[in-house]
C-alpha cells in the first residue's frame, strides 16, 4: 500500500506550489526590468529599432514617467552599469 505522502496530488506534496508559482513570476518580474538595461544598449547601438520594442517594454516605460524614485534607479541603472551617459534627462 503507497502512503499518501507519496502521491502526487496529496495536500503534503502540494503546499509549495503556491510558492514555486510566486518565486517564477517574482523572477520574471525582476529580469523583465533588468533587462531594459540591455535592449536599451542594443538600441543605443542601432542592432534593434526602438519602434520595434517600445510595446513589450510600455508597462516599464509608464512606470518611469510617472514614478520618480523608478526613474531615479533607472538612470543610475543605465549609467553606472551599462554605460550610457545622457539616457535621460
């Protein structure tokens, strides 16, 4: 007989789903906004068109313009780690 630990649907074996969700969308959420920093660069290189990008990164760039301590941390971003002085402002 197979205790009910063991199956995979048993409340034991099912707790950290929540969790394990939670963890993959934090993820998402941060390399989602780091990764602004790169595109940013590619753009500034002329490899990928501005146009071409501006509606995946829109939430990022409205939370930029409207919120200053956002766009206090991504001017340092594009500054002092990628490298681009006058990004904005």
């Amino acid at each position: 007989m197979i205790a009910n630990e063991d199956l995979p649907d048993s409340p034991a074996r099912s707790d950290g789903g929540l969790t394990r969700v939670a963890l993959w969308v934090g993820c998402f959420l941060v390399l989602y906004v780091l990764s602004v920093g790169p595109v940013a660069k590619l753009i500034d290189k002329g490899v990928i068109k501005e146009p071409s990008v501006t509606p995946f990164y829109a939430p990022v760039v409205w939370l930029i313009d409207n919120w200053e301590p956002a766009q206090d941390a991504t001017i340092w971003y594009l500054t002092v780690v990628w490298r681009m002085d006058g990004y904005y402002k």
